[in-house]
C-alpha cells in the first residue's frame, strides 16, 4: 500500500488519503500544542508557504503520546494552531505515531533511518519525514531540529517538483 492509499481523516473529521498530495514534496509532523517544541510551528508555517507554489506541504498530525502535550479536541487544536501561529498547512485528526494503535502513515514513516541511520518509534513531538514528489520517504529530522535549519531546507529544496 502506497502512503497515498491509507485513510487518514483531517482535522474537521473529514474522512480522505493523502493522495491529494500526490506529486508534491511533504514534510510530515507529529505536532502538540503544550510541548516545549511548539513553536516550531511558526517555522513549519513559514517554510509552508515559502515553497506552497512550488509544489511542497507541510501535514501536520497532532499526537498525544509524549506526556499528554495534545490534550485538546480536533476545535480546540485547530483554534490554537490558526489564533496563535497562522497555521494554513493541512492539519489531520489526532494519531497514534508508536505502539499497538499505531497510525498506518506513521507505519510507513518510522521504517525510515534518520541521518545516524536509526529508525524505529519517533522519539518526541515535532519529529519530521520528507516525503519526495512520488511518495517515498527521503529523510527523517529528529524533533530539535528546527524547521528552518539549513541541512533540512536543503533537503526540501532538492525534492521540490517544480
């Protein structure tokens, strides 16, 4: 099964896949509102709409599993995520991203080293998985490293389709 085919339902309850994004660069986030990493978001945003027009997106899942730090509903995420940081990229509905209930995108995402060539669970809130054009995970940034470093912009850069 492709990334593309596994149901996911967005952030108002919508029920879709990821194939909407067929074709673009993805840059996929386990997000919290109450982690000491949260305003990462404010640079996930900015690099959103840096390369939207050229065929890149960030996703956000929001992931209650490192000490409860997304405790709020689908309203009250999506009311945090627009009043405080702007949010505009695409939001889904809460998942598991470890153990039993693991979510089937996260399934596909944690096969992927990242650059010391370890995969496995994700270790904590704001972990990120570029996605290139055609679905294949290229790369996986541990959570400290800030949306905007370099060696990650770099390696979005390089999958844009356009």
């Amino acid at each position: 099964m492709s990334l593309y085919d596994i149901p996911v339902h967005t952030l108002s309850g919508h029920e879709t896949t990821l194939a909407e994004h067929k074709g673009k660069a993805l840059l996929i986030v386990n997000v919290a509102s109450r982690c000491g990493l949260t305003p990462q978001y404010a640079g996930l945003e900015r690099l959103h709409e840096a390369y939207e027009a050229r065929g890149f997106a960030v996703l956000g899942f929001p992931c209650n599993q490192f000490l409860g730090q997304e405790p709020g509903t689908s309203e009250e995420i999506a009311e945090f995520c627009s009043a405080t940081y702007g949010v505009t990229f695409p939001m889904y509905a809460k998942v598991d991203v470890n153990g039993p209930d693991r979510h089937g995108v996260y399934d596909e995402l944690v096969a992927t080293p990242d650059s010391e060539g370890t995969a496995g669970d994700v270790q904590w809130n704001f972990e990120k998985f570029l996605v290139s054009p055609d679905g294949l995970v290229v790369g996986r940034f541990r959570p400290r490293t800030e949306p905007e470093n370099s060696e990650l912009v770099a390696a979005i850069e390089a999958q844009l389709p356009s």
